[in-house]
C-alpha cells in the first residue's frame, strides 16, 4: 500500500517515507494490502521545532556519549510546575531511554524474587509481563466493566476496590499504575485517585505510574494529575512510595529516539533503582535530549493542534463503530480506541487475525488481558482511516448477513 503524501499546508498527514524508513508498524504488514491501525505510534511527523533542533543537532556531527544538557532538568521541572502543578526537584530525575525499561525496573527496586506485584487489566502489556521477567508475580485485577453501558455500545471502566483488596497478597509490594489508562483510555476519577493513594498507604505498597499519556487528555483543557501528588495530599511523607515514568514519546513521537525519566522523590528508592540499572541500562539517545529540549520549549502549540486532529478521528471511529453495533470506548485520554468484538469472536475466534484477513490490522485484545477485544491505534491520516473503517464496516456487514 503506498503512504498517503501530505497537502500543502497540512501537518496531520502521514509522510510517504515510513516504510521506506523501516516504521516496526509499517513493517510487520510489508508487501500486503493491511492497513497497520496497531502499535501505539503516530503517523505523522513530529513537532517542526523538534524537528528544527534535530537537524541542527545532525548539523553538527559528533553523536558521541552525551550528558543530560544542564539545564534540562530544571527546565522538565519547571514544566511540571506550569502544566501538573507539582514542585519536583531535579536530583529526583533519572533518564531512561524508554517507558517499559522503566517499569521492569521499577518491579526490581520493589520487589525481591518472588514477591508480587499488582497491576489493572486489561492494560498495555509490559505491565502484565515486567513482573515475571524479574522473577516475580503479577496478580492482574481485572477493571470492571459496566456492562449494561455496554449492551448500548458505550464501554466504561472503573476500579473495583473490592477486587483489588481480594488481591493484595501477603507478599505484594508493588502497585503498576498506567494513568491515564492504556488501552481504555480513560481517566481516573478523584474518587478513584483517592481511593488508590490510601490502598497503598493502608497496605505499604509502593507504586509505579507510567504517565506516558499524561499529555494527550484529549479536551486539551483537563489537567492531569500525576499519582506522585495525590499520594502526598494524604499526607507529605508518602510521595516516597512513589515511582513516576514519564517521557516525551507517544505526545511527540518520539519512541525511536529513546528519551524517557523516572521522577523518584525518595533517595533509597531512587538508589535501588539505579542500582538496578547498573550495566544493563544504556544511556538516553543524544538526539533525544535534544527533542526534549525542543519539545519543552516550544512544542506546546504544536501539541494543541495535534489534540484537536486526535479529537476528530476519534469522532471519525466512534461514529463508525456505533455503525457496526460494536461497543467502544470514547476515549478521554491517548490516541486509542477499546472495542468489544466478542460478539465477532464467538463466531471468528481471533478477531485479530479476522480483521487482518479484511485488510485491518488491530491490537489483539488477547495481550492486554481482554480475549475478544481488539485495539486501534486512530492517529493516521484522515482518508487512510476512513478506508480502514470502511474495511471493518464490510467485514462486519458480511459476517452479519451470514446470521
């Protein structure tokens, strides 16, 4: 299939180069007609300033080891300041050069070999499996659905606290947070936070919350609320149970730069956790200190034009699905749409697999925890979603028809 090429003028369009340019969501449908609507990555480019700085920084031509610039961190912190309304101190950053490392060693600064660790389903999937690689547990709580919300096609999630408190095991010593929540995309209430912050109070938990999506809340007017400050509304001491990942990739695109942090405001904690990192981590990407740098500055404009793009495709698929019949979130949150299929699968089996065989491809809802739903990644060009969704509309339309 071959990239739709960007007008004059528009930035929310898909470049022509990302096959050409080996994009892994590209990639893994290379030679046949499916349209990749999987991976969590964008299509389009990023930010022009970031992409200014990087030139320049290409200009120069030395990609040697590099430093953290120094004024990056007081320049992340005082972003947390104006956009979280959370005071945090540079010393309590740690430079990553990715999310899911971060949470792998979150697991191995909490825990030791064979304890447990807490996390929400359905969810991203290195939540489920960062506990077994460290030789540990995962105990999965399942979100709960309302299901007669879903018989009139609207899929929402909340915490069950009681589901939750039946899985705190005697060993568990870890709570992995995806906040905002991926891939149901939604927000955690005040109530929800609340009740969070004093579980892990009550029970001694430590948490890691990977707010990577912290900065797509869709309405570009709800601010997020980081755990870190809920955890320390209780009472001040308790911001030292905490563990905040972060990073600029999923709001800029950046993933294949390598460029994320961790915020750990407790010294001990913060170094376990290096400890951990100790010649297993390499070093952040040059060139992602670089788009930070950029992003942090001058990405902020950029990024409310990106919000009203994602607000109108996720009005393009929820339209459509509600033409299907199939239940979905409308996500508050991320550029990902959770759709109940298990209507489908009950006939199909992988409903995955089904809609590739239609030309789609999906995020089985199998790794997240959730059999017979599928994910869709809705941050693509205009027209090339639409035709994915004309694919899905016919495949459902012939399997309907079929009885």
């Amino acid at each position: 299939m071959t990239p739709v090429r960007p007008a004059s003028g528009e930035r929310f369009v898909m470049p022509s180069e990302r096959l050409a340019w080996a994009a892994k969501k590209w990639e893994k449908y290379r030679g046949r007609d499916i349209i990749p609507l999987w991976i969590a990555d964008m299509d389009f480019p990023s930010a022009p300033a970031i992409r200014d700085a990087l030139a320049a920084h290409v200009a120069h031509g030395n990609y040697g080891y590099t430093s953290a610039p120094r004024t990056l961190a007081g320049e992340l912190a005082a972003h947390y300041a104006q956009h979280y309304a959370w005071s945090i101190e540079s010393d309590w950053i740690v430079w990553l050069p990715g999310l899911v490392v971060g949470i792998n060693l979150s697991v191995k600064a909490c825990c030791q070999p064979g304890e447990s660790a807490l996390s929400f389903s359905p969810v991203y999937p290195p939540f489920l499996r960062a506990a077994p690689l460290q030789g540990c547990r995962t105990c999965a709580v399942p979100l709960a659905l309302d299901e007669a919300r879903a018989q009139q096609g609207i899929l929402r999630y909340r915490v069950d606290f009681d589901r939750l408190a039946a899985a705190l095991q005697p060993d568990t010593r870890l709570l992995l947070l995806c906040h905002p929540h991926n891939p149901v995309g939604s927000l955690f209430s005040a109530d929800e936070l609340a009740g969070l912050a004093d579980f892990c109070c009550r029970n001694d938990l430590l948490v890691c919350s990977d707010e990577v999506h912290c900065d797509l809340i869709l309405d570009g007017t709800t601010a997020h609320v980081p755990f870190a400050r809920v955890l320390a509304a209780s009472a001040a001491d308790e911001i030292a149970r905490s563990i905040t990942l972060h990073g600029p990739g999923k709001v800029f695109n950046l993933a294949g730069l390598g460029i994320s942090w961790a915020i750990i405001p407790d010294p001990a904690l913060r170094r376990r956790f290096r400890s951990a990192m100790q010649r297993l981590v390499p070093e952040a990407c040059c060139f992602g200190y670089t788009a930070l740098q950029a992003a942090l500055r001058d990405g902020e404009p950029w990024r409310q034009e990106l919000l009203a793009t994602l607000r109108d495709r996720r009005d393009q698929v929820s339209a459509a699905l509600d033409a299907m019949h199939l239940a979905h979130t409308h996500p508050a949150a991320t550029y990902l749409t959770w759709i109940d299929c298990r209507r489908l699968a009950a006939r199909v089996g992988s409903v995955a697999a089904w809609f590739e065989e239609h030309g789609v491809g999906l995020s089985d809802g199998d790794e997240f925890g959730a059999p017979g739903f599928v994910r869709l990644n809705f941050a693509t060009d205009h027209a090339l979603l639409g035709e994915a969704l004309r694919r899905m509309a016919a495949a459902v339309a012939a399997l309907d028809e079929d009885g």
